[in-house]
C-alpha cells in the first residue's frame, strides 16, 4: 500500500522569506502524480501544485516549487517571498497513475504559520 | 461557475444514529470522491462514485455507504454512529482526471 509521510507537524517562516516543506512517500508504482494541497482554516483544500512521476523537470507555479527526487521517494514544496495568506495546513498526496479513478493519498500534514 | 458544495456545515448526531452528507460536484464533472479528515490529520479515502455506481472503496466498514444520483450529485451514508466517526467529511469532484476539486467539508459531531 502507498503511503505518505510529512515528518514536520509545523513550521514557521517570517514573511517574505523562503521555507521548504517535506514529503516521502512509498511506492511500488513507477507511474504516478504527487500533489500539494493547502487547507486554510476556512477548510477548502485547494491544490498548490502537482508532479507528474514520468517528468525530471520540477513543477514550478508562482512562488510554489517543488524538489522532486524519484530515487529518494521524496518531494518537497519550496515556498518563496511567503506571505501571510500562505499560513494554513499543507497536505502532500499521492495518487496512482492509469485510468481515470484517481484516489489520493494524504500525509498527515504540515502546519505552516507566518509570522510579519 | 458553482464549485463543490457540501451540506450541512456542521452537524452533531448522538451514538448509534445515523447521519446523511450532501455533495453537489462542481460544474461539469462525473466523479465524486469521499474522505473522512480526523482532527490533526490527513484526509482518508472513503469511497468514490462514477456513473451512480461505487468504482473503488477505502478501508471503511459497511457502515459507510453511498449514493450517487443521475445529475452526478452524491450521499454519503454512515449507520449506527460511533463516536470515532467524529471528523471533517470532504467531497471531491472530479472529470477524467487526477485534479480533484473539494467541496468546504461537513464537519459531524458524536456525542
């Protein structure tokens, strides 16, 4: 079974700065997408960013950028110039590839606070 | 263009009943997906719905069951309440596609 660990329960960044966020993940698939997802406390889950398994190149969205390192099983989310509305909980998901019946699979969550 | 919307918001049912969720899939989409969110972790895959029929299911007990209806929009049933049920309810939409789309949540409450 695919699971999904996020061994940071919270961070903190000052606003503006630059904070990174930690994910790995165990797989037996070879193909597969990894997601980044934001939960603000109003509670929508929002998607921050996505890597499909198949591409070397890092996905990049705005400030979001992700360290994907297939080998290692890992992916990180690098967020940059953070600003306060960045604080919420950041989900890392996995979701097997093929077909059209995407489960995902969540990690436990990294709590992320900005201070001014 | 309506997104995912979920109702009620909150809801507190007492042991041993048992409790409805509504899901309404956001424009245009054909899948519904569940996941059950304890507090201070990750959503968990319930089940997920295509064509008014379940497609795959989570490690959840017969207790949970669904419902999708003909204009794609979804239930979620849970029978003879425990209190470890208690926990944010999401629904996610979705179109021949990963990207899924997730509705504001129900959060339920057992007493």
């Amino acid at each position: 079974a695919q699971t999904v660990t996020q061994s940071q329960p919270e961070m903190s960044v000052q606003e503006a700065e630059t904070v990174t966020l930690s994910c790995t993940y165990d797989t037996s698939e070879s193909d597969y997408y990894l997601f980044w997802y934001k939960q603000p406390p109003s509670r929508q889950m929002i998607l921050v960013i996505r890597q499909e398994a198949y591409k070397q190149q890092n996905a990049t969205e705005n400030r979001f950028s992700v360290n994907f390192q297939k080998a290692a099983k890992s992916f990180s989310l690098k967020i940059s110039d953070s600003q306060l509305g960045d604080a919420a909980m950041y989900f890392c998901a996995y979701a097997k590839s093929g077909g059209s019946n995407y489960k995902l699979t969540f990690g436990k969550g990294t709590l992320l606070t900005v201070n001014p | 263009d309506a997104g995912v919307t979920q109702s009620p918001t909150h809801l507190i049912k007492t042991r041993g009943q048992q409790v409805t969720l509504r899901c309404s899939p956001k424009s245009g989409h054909d899948t519904v997906s569940w996941y059950q969110q304890a507090l201070g972790q990750g959503p968990q895959f319930i089940f997920q719905y295509y064509e008014e029929e379940e497609r795959q299911r989570g490690n959840f007990p017969d207790r949970f069951s669904g419902h999708q209806f003909p204009n794609y929009s979804s239930e979620l049933n849970v029978n003879a309440l425990l209190l470890g049920d208690s926990a944010l309810y999401l629904c996610a939409s979705s179109l021949f596609s990963y990207e899924q789309y997730f509705g504001p949540g129900t959060r339920l409450t057992v007493t």
